[in-house]
C-alpha cells in the first residue's frame, strides 16, 4: 500500500466520524446531482479514455465520435436551454472533464447555435430545427467573429441584403476583414450556422440580425456561394475544427431569419418590439450569458482537477528524505491559496446560477455582469493555477499523461473567447461605477489588524472598502478613455473578489459547526490572499500599517501550514468534495506516481 492509499484510509476513517465532508460535497453540486452522476458514470465509456497520440484528424474525428455518442444518450435536449437552463448547463458542464475539445465543440453545437435558436427563432424555427440539433443531424457553429471584428461585434462588416422580389436575404462578405474567423465547427463538420450580418430592408439599415445559414449540405459537400478555409492547428483545442469563412451572395429564405426580435411582415418592411437599434442588438447577443457561464464553470473544474492532481502528488512524493514535499511552505503557498480561490469562484458560480433562475429575462442586467465577472476571473485564474499546479510535479507534471498539461494550453484562449477579459471586466466596472456617488465621503475604518482581528468578516470589510475607494477614483477620473483602461481593470476585479468573499461567508452563515468553520476558514484564507495580493493599496490608504501586513501574510502561513503539513488531511479532503470521479482524474501522479 503506497503512502497515498494510508492517507486516503486515514481521511475516509476521519469522514466516518464527521459528516463534515459528504456535506461540503452535497454543498458543492449546484443542481442535478442525479443527472451528474448519470453522465459521469456513461463517461466510463472506453470511447472517453484520453488518447494523447492522435494526429490532428484523428483527435478531431475522436471529438466529434465522442458527442456523437454522448447525445445518442438523450441526457438532455437543446430545448432545455429555454425550458430547464440549470439541466442545459449541467450536461455540458460535465464534459470538460473529459477533454475540453469535447466541452467546448459542444458548447458551440448546444449552446451558441441551439442556443441561439431556441432564444432568437420562433416556433418554426424550432419546429425545423431543434430535433436536428439535438441528434447532431445538423452539427452547427456560430458566425459572428470576423477577422477584424472581435470584441467590437457591433461593427461587424458582414451584410445581409433583403430581396422583396424574391423574398429572401443576400449574404455577403465585402472585404477579408468581414470573414468570419475562428468559427469552432466551420472547418470540417458543420452543416448550419447562426451568422449575424448588418441588415438592410429596403436600403434602410436594420442594425445586426442573426440567420441561420447553410454551410454544408447533408452529405457534407460545401454549399455554393460558401467558402471554408480550416485554420488548421491550435496552441491547444485541437479537436475542434476551427474554420474562416466567407459568403458571396449567400441566398437565404425569408425564414432564415431568426425573428424573435425582429422580423420582415407580409409588406416586406422590417418589423421589431424593440425600436432602437442598439438596443435590439443587445437583446440579441444576450443568449452569450450561457456561453460565459460554462466557459467559467469549465475553468473553475480545470482548477479542480490541476489541484486535486498536484495536491495528491504532493502528499504522497518525498524530497530529502522522509519530508513530502506538501510539507514545504513554499510549496503550500502556491497551491493552498488557489484551492481557496477556487472554492470562491465556484460558490460564487452557484450564487449566479440561482441568480438566474431568478432573473425576469435572459438579458437581465446583474446576470449580464456577475457573468462577466466570474468568466474573466475564472479564466484568467484557471491560466495561473495551472501553471502553478505545473511546476509543483515537478517534470511529471510536464507529462501530458497527467493531465494539467493539456489543461494549460486548453485554458489559455478562455480569456479570449464568450468575450476579451479586458472588455468584460471594464463592463463590471462601469456597471459599479453608476452606483457610485463622486462626492460621498468613503469612510475608512482602519484595520490596524492584531492578532484576533484577521477573520472573514473583517477581510470582507476590507474588500468592499476597496472596491468603493476604486469606484470613487474611477468616477472622478479626468484622464482619456483608454488611460482609463486599467484603473477599471482593478475595479472589476476588485468588485468579483469582494462578491467571491461574499458569497463564501454568506454560504458559511447558512450552515452550522464544523461545516461553518470550515467555510469560514476557507473565506479567510482566500480573503487574506487577495489583500497581501493588494496590499500596496491597503498601505496607501491607510487600511493596513506595516504590523498589520506582517500578520496578513502570517495567517496565511498558518492556514497553509494546518492544511499541508503532515499528510496535507485538509487540503486533500477539501479536493476530495470536489466530487470528481477517479475514471475522470486519471492522470497517475494523482494515484501512485511510482507506477509511472
């Protein structure tokens, strides 16, 4: 029995004893348990085990085989993304511990096309559609990148035309920078697409609409007046076939349109409940929420998984000796503070998902930020824990056998795509800054911390005066828009770390003994990080003294210390409520790294 299994005896004797750890478990799964379980025990299929020896073809006909296989099951259906959100969301969420080439083509498929469907069409699109969709019978993509359009989707070149005549759009592409470029699915397999053009009725502009076009026709052969060209390989997601396409006079039926906000009524004129352009615009990109939300879901489980492998390796691997090298604070200190984090990020996923459910619309305001929010932050966080997950194997963990390798280069573009992190955090910032008032006095209460003073709620204090005194700044800022960039940078991140903290100590207010301190500590820990992270800020303005730093970092260390020191207990079991099948960690390093 290696040192790994005496520990995995020791914590399972623990639970035995202390419902402590099947309730943060219980805690940790927003919805659908059984509907996970289901998925997660199909995924034993030998279809999902990884294969890292693939040629580029191979990996992407490997993709598309497994969600061939895994919609053949019926575990959900596209019509779900309307009519049971949290059930659409939870299906998907499961695959990306599989591969994140699976996850992502079939978000694409699912939730950017279906998706699209579902929220922008009416009946008769569903009618035609959606049954397709969910066998894959038309496997789709999402036409609204364009080579010089990515952030900026307003100012996309793409133009559709109406022909009263005729009675259909024209499609077209008017310049190489109106191509739509990095279209997951485009290059290989998609037969339709939701393409978002400029529209004009009449030679009158309509603003962006979305259509649903033919790419490919049922055999698979390019339809004419389409071009495709295959990007080809990727940094990482190489089992989605990325394409770049272009229309030349596209013909599209007047049911093509995707009409639920606008539509072409029986004099041809173009019709909406919505009357400002850019207003309609918005409602119409609305649907990208979803997206968001499982593309931070997806990073925040990459978290899971890197840790879940580091910290189990480390627990068990000896350095000098008899010393594990989870003994090292050193190695603590990278590792510790991230498990924190994620813990934060997913509570606070939970709280936008309820958040949701809530909501009176799809384009509801706080869901449209608090997505924003958590997709930049989970993304650019998921980027630096894995690094950090990396380095603490050492050269196994250079291993793409184990995994966090091929997590590194899948996470990377998620800072990119469903939005630019820099776009959506200035949008979070600007959300909080309507609610600042330029001149109120902010009153700052000095922590002047001792020794019993560091704790959750004191920290969560300290975060939300800081996100105030951010606010403030930024309102009363008389630089230009872009020198303005940055300082609105801090304040969204400012304003996730301050709602992370928040939703972890409100979820500890809700439960009781051991349960509650454990949340509690985890809060501290991840709120004591973010402040030493800030703590140049604090000392400027006033909120901490130099004494008062030095004990930051000290209940960091004890933290750190009571979680990876002898045996790492804690730390492994609160990477043990993640909940994450063996079939699904595989990597060895997480088992017995002496059998590698």
């Amino acid at each position: 029995m290696n040192r790994l299994q005496v520990i995995s005896r020791q914590f399972t004797a623990v639970s035995e004893k202390s419902d402590v750890g099947a309730s943060l478990s219980q805690l940790l799964v927003h919805d659908n348990a059984d509907l996970r379980r289901a998925i997660f025990e199909f995924l034993k299929d030998d279809i999902y085990t990884p294969n890292y020896d693939l040629s580029l073809a191979e990996f992407r006909e490997l993709t598309l085989q497994r969600i061939i296989k895994f919609a053949s099951q019926n575990f959900f259906s596209v019509r779900d993304y309307m009519n049971d959100p949290r059930k659409f969301m939870a299906a998907l969420e499961c695959l990306s511990y599989v591969d994140f080439s699976m996850g992502i083509k079939s978000g694409v498929h699912f939730t950017l096309c279906g998706g699209s469907i579902c929220r922008l069409g009416t009946q008769k699109h569903h009618d035609a559609l959606l049954d397709k969709i969910d066998t894959l019978a038309l496997l789709g993509s999402y036409c609204m990148t364009e080579l010089g359009h990515g952030t900026n989707v307003f100012g996309i070149e793409t133009r559709a035309d109406y022909d009263a005549r005729a009675r259909q759009f024209i499609i077209s592409t008017p310049s190489n920078t109106a191509s739509k470029y990095w279209i997951g699915g485009a290059g290989q397999h998609a037969k339709v697409s939701v393409v978002f053009a400029q529209l004009y009725v009449g030679g009158k502009y309509e603003g962006v609409n979305a259509f649903v076009v033919r790419l490919r026709d049922d055999a698979g052969k390019i339809m004419p007046g389409v071009r495709i060209h295959d990007i080809g390989h990727k940094m990482g997601l190489n089992g989605i076939d990325n394409g770049q396409v272009w229309f030349d006079n596209v013909r599209v039926p007047r049911d093509g349109l995707l009409d639920r906000y606008g539509t072409i009524d029986d004099n041809d004129n173009y019709v909406s409940p919505i009357e400002s352009v850019s207003k309609r615009f918005g409602a119409m990109i609305g649907g990208l929420t979803t997206g968001r939300v499982l593309i931070a879901q997806g990073c925040i489980d990459a978290m899971k998984m890197g840790l879940t492998i580091a910290i189990r390796y480390s627990a068990d691997r000896p350095q000098f000796g008899d010393t594990r090298i989870m003994d090292y604070l050193t190695h603590q200190r990278d590792l510790l503070p991230a498990l924190a984090e994620t813990y934060a990020l997913h509570i606070a996923m939970g709280d936008l998902k309820t958040l949701i459910d809530k909501a009176s619309s799809d384009t509801n305001k706080d869901v449209h930020i608090m997505s924003c929010g958590l997709k930049a932050a989970a993304s650019w966080s998921a980027i630096d824990t894995l690094h950090k997950c990396r380095e603490a194997c050492g050269g196994m963990g250079f291993h793409s056998l184990n995994k966090i390798p091929e997590l590194i280069k899948d996470s990377h573009i998620t800072s990119t795509f469903e939005g630019s992190n820099p776009a959506l955090m200035q949008q979070v910032a600007k959300s909080v800054m309507e609610g600042t008032n330029a001149t109120e006095r902010i009153m700052i209460s000095s922590m002047m911390l001792d020794k019993t003073g560091i704790n959750a709620f004191n920290v969560l204090e300290m975060l939300r005066q800081r996100r105030a005194l951010l606010a403030k700044e930024a309102v009363s800022f008389q630089g230009t828009s872009t020198a303005i960039t940055l300082l609105l940078n801090k304040l969204g991140w400012a304003h996730v770390e301050h709602m992370c903290m928040q939703s972890l100590v409100s979820k500890a207010k809700m439960v009781d003994g051991e349960l509650k301190q454990t949340l509690l500590e985890v809060a501290t820990l991840y709120g004591t990080s973010v402040v030493e992270k800030h703590a140049a800020f604090f000392l400027m303005n006033g909120m901490l003294d130099r004494n008062g730093v030095v004990l930051v970092s000290q209940c960091i260390d004890g933290i750190c210390n009571k979680w990876g020191s002898n045996g790492a207990l804690p730390a492994l079991s609160l990477c043990d409520a993640f909940g994450i099948p063996d079939h699904l960690i595989r990597a060895p390093i997480a088992f017995d790294w002496r059998q590698m």
